[in-house]
C-alpha cells in the first residue's frame, strides 16, 4: 500500500521554484550534457557526416553505409527531445502531487535513460565499426574525418550521462517511499537529534523553532509555585 509521501508528494508545492538549486542539482547537469553530447552527434553528421565523390550522390563517410549515418541523427535527435522533456519534467516535478503520477514519471524516466543508454552503445559499436572498416581511398584529404571522429567520441560520452542517469532513476524509483528524493532540493530537514522541529510564528513575523514536541503552545502562562503560595489565603488563627 502507497502512503501519501511516496515519491515526495507529501511535499508537493510547498517550496518555489528555485533556479540555482535547479540548475546545479547533479541530475539536472547531467540531463544538460545528454542535451549537448547529442546536438554534437547528430550536427557532425549533418554537417560533415556525408561527401560527394564525382557524382550528384552523397556517400556516408562512415565506410559508405548510409544506415550509420541515419541511425546516428536519429538517435541523436531523440535523446535530444527526450533531454528537454525530461528537464521539463524535472521543473515541474515537485508541483505533482498524484503519488500515481509521481511513480509513471519515475518510471518514464528509468525506461527512457536505459534505453538511451543502451542505443548509445550500439551506436558507438556500429559507428566505430564501420569508421575501422572505412579505406582512406575512399574519404580524399580525409574529407569527414574530424566528424567522424568527434561522432564516435560523444557517442561514448553519451552512454556514460545516460547510464547514470538510469542508475539515478532506479535509485529513485527503489527509494520512493521517501518524501524528499525525488526534488531538486530536500524540503523540511530534520534536526540532527531526530526531533521534529515546530514552527511557531509570532507578533513581529520571526518564527521560533523549537524540538520539544511536548512544548506548550505559544501565549500560555507558566504558573509559579511560589506565586501560588503567596497568592494562597490564609486559616485565620483562634
């Protein structure tokens, strides 16, 4: 049975946005470098993946096959959309406050990081296969060659980001039962004692915060004991 914190939805919209929390958060740097690794994969293939050798045709400088080169922009253009949906996600994640919802974005985001990482190592096998196999006879003053290259080593980088951003999101999904794992920043930390610290506001608008959870609540009188006996009246004496 879910409880009403799995997944942090217990401590949903309770805390603004902010973006320098956001943007240094560990996942939120990794999510940027997918973004980047992939615009630099699929640009080097478009730009200089393709040469023309005395014909109107364009041949793929990796050993002439025109599916490595495809597949390497598909790939790249899908972890490219999938990085800027996934920082979206991130944005908006902590305003969720459906544990449902919570868990199918978890999940949405351990399924697409594994299979992005797994489609980064095809493609850097296949890629750097088919660039052993090309002849220097067939790329003239080593036309693509620098792209080629660059290719083949962001596609490497590629799957580093992704596998730990999966490894991240099983972590995530495994530890969902905490209220605070799931934001870019840990919401109501608990005191190094273990005790739950209670707000109490006053007049001036500060906030006394205390650890005591027996504390008697603020504008409560404390009796003294000698006030008490002072106050007490006296048998009259015979």
């Amino acid at each position: 049975m879910e409880t009403a914190a799995a997944y942090g939805a217990a401590k949903a919209g309770s805390v603004a946005f902010d973006p320098v929390a956001f943007f240094t958060h560990p996942r939120t740097i990794l999510r940027l470098l997918s973004w980047v690794f992939s615009i630099v994969v699929f640009s080097c293939i478009v730009n200089e993946g393709y040469i023309n050798i005395g014909s109107e045709r364009l041949l793929c400088v990796f050993n002439n096959n025109a599916d490595a080169c495809n597949y390497g922009i598909t790939v790249g253009v899908a972890c490219f959309l999938g990085s800027i949906c996934f920082l979206i996600l991130d944005v908006y994640f902590p305003t969720i406050s459906n544990v449902r919802d919570r868990r199918r974005a978890v999940l949405l985001d351990l399924g697409f990081s594994g299979l992005a990482s797994f489609l980064w190592f095809v493609g850097f096998c296949f890629l750097a296969n088919q660039w052993q196999a090309t002849s220097p006879d067939e790329l003239p003053l080593a036309q693509g060659s620098d792209a080629a290259r660059a290719t083949i080593a962001f596609c490497f980088f590629s799957i580093l980001t992704w596998a730990v951003l999966t490894l991240s999101a099983l972590r995530r999904f495994l530890a969902g039962s905490h209220a605070n794992l799931f934001t870019w920043q840990h919401l109501d930390p608990t005191p190094s004692n273990g005790a739950r610290a209670t707000p109490y506001p006053i007049a001036n608008g500060a906030t006394i915060v205390t650890t005591n959870p027996y504390q008697a609540p603020p504008f409560t009188e404390t009796l003294d004991p000698q006030k008490l006996t002072q106050q007490r009246p006296m048998a009259p004496a015979f």
